[in-house]
C-alpha cells in the first residue's frame, strides 16, 4: 500500500524456528511465580480481570523489559499482517507517500484501487484522517493511521494544488503488490524500487534484469528507500546478482558469540554494470545488508541520507496457543565487519532534499556531464540536470534581486549542506574547498576568510535562501538571470 513504510518488517534467518520445550530450573520457578500471581488477581481483584487480560500484560510487560523494539508477541492476526506485508499482501487503500512536511503527500495511486475510485490524485497531500490533522506528525504515525482491516472505511481530508482541501471517504481492501517496481529512464538508465525483501523478491528483480540484458543498459539505479527490510536470504540472493560468487555478504553473530556467514551464489548477470543504490532514514534490516554489502565492495554509490540503522536478527517462533513470538536472536555485521545496529550506513553522497535523490543518482551515473540547475523565475518551475524537478523550490526576487534555496541549489550541483544549530552555522563541502555560512553574521568563510554574502539569508517557509552571489563565490558558474537562470558545476572543478 505504502511505498514509504516504517521499518517493522524484520530481517528474519528462519521464518520459523521449531518450538523447543522450555528450560527447567530458574525459568520453571519464574512461571511458578508469575501463575501464582495471576491467579491471586483473578481471584479478588476488584476489577475482576479475564484471563486473557492478565496473560497478555504479563506477556506485553515481560518482553518490554527486555528493552528490544524487535522483540514482540504477534496475534493470530497480527502474525499474518506481518507475513502479509513481506509478501506485498495488505490491506490499504492503494498510494503511495512520501514525507513532504507538514503533510504527507501522494507520490503514486494504484490503477484500479480504492484511492483511485475515490479520485486521489499524485501531489496531493493528506491533511486530515478521519477528522484528525496529522500536519507535523512522523510519516510512519499518518501510515498507521490510514492503514486497516478490510472493509472498514477511512476518511480522508486531502489539500490538492491550488489549496482546495477535499473531504474523500474510502474503503480499505486487500491489496497484493508485486515487492518491486521498476522502470527505464532516459538515457537508457535502468531504475528498480525494492519495496520489501520477500521470498519472491530476488525472482522477481531476476526476471527484470533478464528482460533488460539483450539490449542492454548504461547504468543502473536501486531504490531502497524507505525499505523495512524481510528476509536476510533474499537480501543474500540479491547481493549475488551485483556480486560475484563466493563473496560475503553478511555474518550473523549471535548471543554466545557462534558466527554464520552468508556468501553470494550463482551468476553475477549485473556485475560491472554502474550501479547507484538510493538510501534513507527508513532504509532498514536486509535493505541495509544489501546496501552494506554493495558499499563495502565498492560495487555502488550510495547516495541520500544515513540509513534506519536496524542490524540485528529476528527469529519467528510459533506458539502453541497461536500467534507467534518474533524475537532478537542475533546481530549482523558487514563483509568489512561493522555493526551498523543504532548508527545506519552513511550515504558515500549526503543527498538530504528528497526530490533531488533521483537527480543525484543519475548524476552519479555520468560523472563527466555538467551538473546544471535551472530556475523559471516567472513560471517556477526547476530543472535539475536538463529535467524538470517535482517538488523542487523556486527561486525568489526580492528588490531586483535573486535568492535561491540554499540546500536545494547546493545539493541539485553536487555540494554537500550541514546544518549546525549551535552558532547556527552551515557546513558546505565544496568542490575543491570547504566554506562555513554563519546566517547570524550574513558571512561566509572560505578557507578561512570571512567575508560578506552581499545580501540578507532569509527563510520563507522555513526553507533558507541566499543570495545568488553566494554561488558565484563557491565556484558556479552563474548565467545572466532573465527569464530563465542557470547555474552550472563542470566535472573539472570538482574534487
């Protein structure tokens, strides 16, 4: 249903492991306590507590304390949501969204879904579900909100460009999604969207490569944003066609320090094909080892934000009296043997502005073509790379003169933007220098001199614009602006 997800779909290194009797001794005298307990409460509590309750708090708070977000009791029900959702099987609505804040906004609408009847449309963005503005909420908490059973109904008040907010009412069905998508790009750029690790998955990416290897492609972009992972053995599967065979892919270790290795087999059809793969904040569990892995090969790019950072292992046990406990069984390390649990993989390119992920991708593609941006300054429109940007920001003329959105206008050619709130300072990696913008000061130090912008930053929107001498000073060459403005990083003046 959602292309951006949370990352609760886990890496998994036995779908099911077999229930084994329990340990005696400490564990036998621990239940003892806890059935003692429990009947004592359901016996002369004056809430008069069901069973059920009391079991499922007991249970709830024992793997809490555990202090492990993996670590949980699925439901009957909630085993197979679970399940369901590696497979690409759910119930939803059928979009797709992506975190354009305040409010989210609908990046894709499946033909023939509930969305689609209800006349959704692409770029619009959700203000309300059932009633409830979700503007400044976590995209995951809005994802929840929106997903249910089949058949219940969902309200939707959505913002369509022009500010007209709609009041949509849909219903919810079970939907079966392929776990990837793909697509060619000009420029004969090969471009596939992993949506989960499956136990398809790996098939499925196979046949695509197949359809593309008579004719063959230039380069190859993998999208593995807000991807939650699956199963480790697909991510292995995967790794193997970018891979020769016998390289490793990942190494599980779990509590008593027993390591497995895990190394790629059969033909490697993608090998030496370009390759850039696309990271975010949800990229997580076999999506990272993939990533990792490819990373620490040097067989791709990774470009956008530092990865969820989930490297641990969950195993699935079924329980006798239903559902399942899913629980951390081990951790996972890179084939350079980093842990990536808590801290993520860092992108090889910082590429925070989410429109401009794909942009950078295919830049990085053609290392030796211009890096160009182009700005409408009376239609609006932007243009990265000789295509225009959706969701790009337009430039502003203020007295005669011309702002540009700081970030965006930086990392469209190449640079890479951090902010520091203690000083409020901004850190620019630019080709060949290193520059530091104080926005209090309206300065700029470049190797370390200080010297004015010859303008005012400011913020419309919450998003900074400098002015445009700013990247005359960085080295970018800047055309006269008149109708249309262009500005434009050569190969040879970076680093």
């Amino acid at each position: 249903m959602f292309k951006r997800l949370v990352p609760l779909c886990l890496i998994l290194s036995l779908l099911f492991w077999p229930v084994l009797p329990a340990a005696a001794g400490d564990v036998d005298r621990g239940a003892s306590t806890v059935k003692e307990i429990m009947d004592y409460v359901h016996r002369y509590h004056i809430g008069k507590p069901e069973v059920g309750q009391l079991v499922d708090g007991a249970v709830r708070g024992m793997l809490e304390n555990l202090g492990d977000p993996y670590t949980e009791y699925l439901s009957p029900e909630g085993l197979d949501q679970f399940t369901g959702s590696l497979e690409g099987e759910m119930a939803g609505i059928g979009v797709e969204l992506e975190g354009w804040p305040p409010y989210p906004a609908v990046v894709k609408v499946m033909p023939g879904s509930p969305a689609t009847r209800a006349g959704i449309r692409e770029k619009d963005r959700i203000i309300r579900v059932d009633g409830q503005e979700v503007g400044g909420l976590p995209l995951q908490q809005v994802v929840e909100k929106i997903r249910g059973p089949a058949g219940s109904r969902v309200v939707l008040t959505i913002r369509r460009s022009g500010g007209q907010d709609l009041t949509v009412e849909v219903n919810r069905e079970n939907l079966n999604l392929p776990t990837l998508e793909w697509q060619m790009l000009p420029g004969n750029t090969g471009y596939i969207n992993i949506r989960t690790f499956g136990s398809r998955t790996a098939e499925e990416l196979k046949a695509v490569l197949e359809k593309w290897q008579p004719a063959g492609i230039s380069g190859l972009i993998l999208d593995l944003r807000s991807d939650p992972g699956g199963y480790l053995q697909a991510a292995v599967d995967i790794a193997g066609y970018f891979l020769p065979a016998g390289q490793l892919v990942v190494t599980t270790v779990d509590r008593d320090g027993r390591k497995e290795n895990y190394y790629t087999a059969g033909r490697a059809m993608a090998a030496g094909i370009p390759l850039v793969v696309l990271v975010d904040g949800m990229t997580a569990s076999a999506a990272e080892v993939l990533a990792g892995a490819l990373q620490d090969y040097k067989a791709a790019v990774l470009v956008g934000d530092r990865t969820y950072g989930k490297g641990v292992v969950q195993a699935i046990i079924p329980l006798e009296a239903g559902g399942a406990l899913k629980i951390t069984v081990a951790r996972y390390l890179t084939p350079r043997g980093r842990s990536i649990d808590g801290s993520g993989l860092a992108p090889d390119r910082w590429v925070l502005t989410p429109a401009l992920q794909l942009p950078a991708a295919r830049q990085e593609l053609h290392p030796g073509a211009p890096r160009t941006v182009i700005f409408d300054l009376k239609g609006g429109a932007v243009m990265v790379g000789g295509e225009e940007c959706p969701g790009g920001l337009p430039a502003q003329v203020r007295s005669g003169d011309v702002y540009l959105p700081l970030r965006f206008t930086l990392e469209a050619l190449g640079f890479q933007v951090r902010w520091q709130e203690e000083g409020r300072l901004v850190f620019i990696d630019a080709p060949g220098r290193k520059a530091v913008l104080h926005v209090d000061r309206n300065t700029v130090t470049i190797n370390g001199l200080e010297q004015p912008l010859g303008g005012t930053l400011y913020s419309p929107a919450g998003s900074l614009y400098a002015p445009l001498s700013l990247f005359t000073t960085l080295g970018v060459t800047v055309s006269p602006p008149e109708e249309h403005l262009k500005l434009e990083l050569s190969p040879g003046k970076q680093e």
